[in-house]
C-alpha cells in the first residue's frame, strides 16, 4: 500500500497543517509520485492516515485533473498540440513517438516507460511546440530534440 518512506513523509505533511484535510493535496501527491497513479488502495490508505473520510479523499483524488487513477509508464509525456503548437509542428511530433516508441496518445509503451497524453495548452505558446514530461517543462521542440531529451528520461 503505502511505502514507510510514503507514511514518514505525509505525517511531516500532516503535522505543518492545522487540520487533515489540508494535507490531502500534498500527501496524494506524495503517493502518485512514487507509484505514477493513485491505486484504490492507496486512496483509502491516505485516507486511513490522515484520518479523512473515505468519500473526502475520493472526491479530492477525482476532482484533480493532475491526479490519475489507473497505472500509467514510468514517465508521462504531456504534449500539448493545440493551436500554437500544431502550428509550429506538434503533430508531427506525436507521429515521431509513435514511430520511435510505439507510443500513440493515451497508451503506454510496452516496456512501461512513457505514457503520453494530448493537452490542449500548457502556457507555453511563444514557445510551441512544448511538452511536461512529468514535472520537467520542454519547449521550442523539433523532431530531432524530442528524441534527445526523451533518452533522458531511462
Ligand atoms: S498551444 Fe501549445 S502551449 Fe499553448
């Protein structure tokens, strides 16, 4: 379920809030983190620990885009192909993972190390085409640097 290290960290969390309840963003975030999802279990072991309802923790873990419900790869490539990326050739882009990593939008590669997911935009937009792979920001992006900074990310 949760790891010792998961437990240590969410109760230095809990203990920096007056109340539970406001740890919960951070200590499922803390669960996603080392996990890549928010199992079921891990859901109700947040919740056991920090003493919330059930049902609370739920409704927070769904409500949040940012948190996700079932496994996905090691990495999560987030590629945004709106309007200004499209534009500067971001389609293009998802044709090259396709062909380099067998990896189509809302997949994830064979070996579990890359899930990829559209996004509309990320911002980023004087920069485009750009991408998230999990925290770390990428733009002006070319069909030759998007494989360079993928092999990166083992
Ligand atoms: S359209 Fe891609 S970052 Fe805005």
């Amino acid at each position: 379920m949760l790891s010792e290290k998961a437990v240590v960290e969410i109760n230095q969390i809990k203990s920096m809030y007056h109340d539970a309840q406001s740890s919960l963003l951070p200590a499922l975030y803390v669960v996603q983190r080392e996990h890549g999802w928010l199992s079921p279990d891990a859901v109700e072991a947040v919740g056991d620990l920090l003493n919330v309802p059930k049902a609370a923790v739920k409704g927070v873990s769904t409500f949040y885009s940012m948190f996700r419900h079932k496994p996905m790869g090691r990495h999560l490539i987030q590629l945004c192909t709106n309007v200004a990326c499209m534009i500067m050739g971001a389609e293009r882009l998802v044709d090259i993972l396709k062909s380099r990593y067998g990896l189509e939008p809302n997949n994830t590669t064979s070996d579990g190390r890359f899930s990829l997911v559209i996004m509309e935009c990320i911002g980023a937009c004087g920069t485009a085409p750009a991408m998230l792979v999990d925290t770390d920001f990428h733009d002006n992006l070319t069909e030759e640097n998007i494989v360079e900074i993928l092999e990166k990310y083992k």
